[in-house]
C-alpha cells in the first residue's frame, strides 16, 4: 500500500513559510517540508503503508509544476497500483478539490478508483456525503473494527502539526464518532469493474 502525498512541498525550500505553515509553528517551506515528511513515515509506518512524496506545494506558496507535470508526476507514483482513492466530499479545501478535479478520468485506466470522505472536514460539518462527480457512484461504508480505528487514531495523531491547529485529539474524537455513528469510512467508486 502507497500513500502519495502529492503537495508534499521540498525540504529543501528556504523560502519563508506561508499563513499555514507559520501557523502549525515553522519557519520556512522548507522546515514544515521536513517535519511533514516525517510524520508521513510515522503514520504510514502505523498503517504498514510506504509514504511516496511529491514535491509540489500547496496553496500557500507556487505549486512548482503546472498541472500535467503534476498529474504526470502523479500517475507515475501509483503505476502498478490496482485500487486507487482521491478525496471526493466536501472538497472545501481548495488544493484537495483541485487534486480531485485534476484526477478525475486520468486515474480508472483497468483499475478500481474511489472517492473518499475527506476528514477532519466532513464531521465537522456533520455532513451526509454526496456526489459531486458525475462519475461517482453512490456512497457506501467501509467497515472498520476497533483495531482499525485505533490504528487510524494513531496514524492520524502522527501528523501532530497539521492536527493540533485543527483542534487536536478534540478534532481526533469528532472523527471517530462520525464514523462510528455510520459504520465506517465511506467510499464512492468510480469504476466498479
């Protein structure tokens, strides 16, 4: 298993950090760079995946590539890969509904793609997934037990960072009961073959 993070930004930026990146404690796009890439090992680690960074930048800063550079850069990072998931609801971050929008037809290729429910951001909105793309199917639970949720819980508090401005185990908890009141993650499928 793969986990691509796509904006993973370069360690090596020297360039001073955006809104965000100053806000989660860093000084440079570089130091924030370096301490995600970290986190991405931890929580991989914990879910038994291989973290695999793109060195492109989020919204805070120029991106580094135009999107077919990146989306090139992207299809080479899952080749071989036979089950592939992108955020699909709600898309109210800017870079995760660009990423989606960018995806979109460009991953099915004899392979099984999903949509997944974007998380801290869907419980916080107590929200109902929907389709956004008319290529969605409809939505449907992933069941998880408790072994599953404590891994994400853990795999999730790796990213100590990016969580804590968003409200810490807190933000954590909303999470897990969302999905507990559900069953589950869900899922929309775009190619079901």
């Amino acid at each position: 298993m793969r986990i691509v993070t796509v904006l993973a930004g370069d360690a090596r930026a020297v360039f001073p950090a955006g809104a965000w990146d100053r806000s989660s404690g860093f000084d440079t796009a570089g130091h924030a760079a370096h301490a995600r890439a970290a986190e991405d090992d931890e929580a991989s680690a914990i879910l038994g995946a291989r973290a695999v960074r793109l060195p492109y930048f989020d919204k805070q800063y120029s991106r580094g590539g135009d999107d077919a550079e990146i989306r090139a850069a992207i299809l080479g990072a899952v080749a071989g890969c036979d089950v592939l998931l992108a955020p699909g609801f709600p898309l109210t971050h800017e870079d995760h509904e660009w990423l989606a929008r960018l995806l979109i037809g460009d991953l099915e290729s004899g392979r099984r793609v999903g949509l997944y429910v974007e998380q801290p951001y869907t419980a916080r909105m107590k929200a109902t997934p929907k389709a956004l793309f008319n290529e969605s199917g409809p939505w449907e639970v992933l069941p998880g037990g408790p072994a599953d949720q404590f891994a994400k819980l853990r795999a999730c508090r790796a990213y100590k960072s990016q969580i804590e401005p968003l409200g810490g185990l807190r933000v954590l908890m909303a999470v897990l009961k969302y999905e507990a009141q559900r069953g589950g993650e869900s899922i929309s499928w775009i190619d079901d073959s």
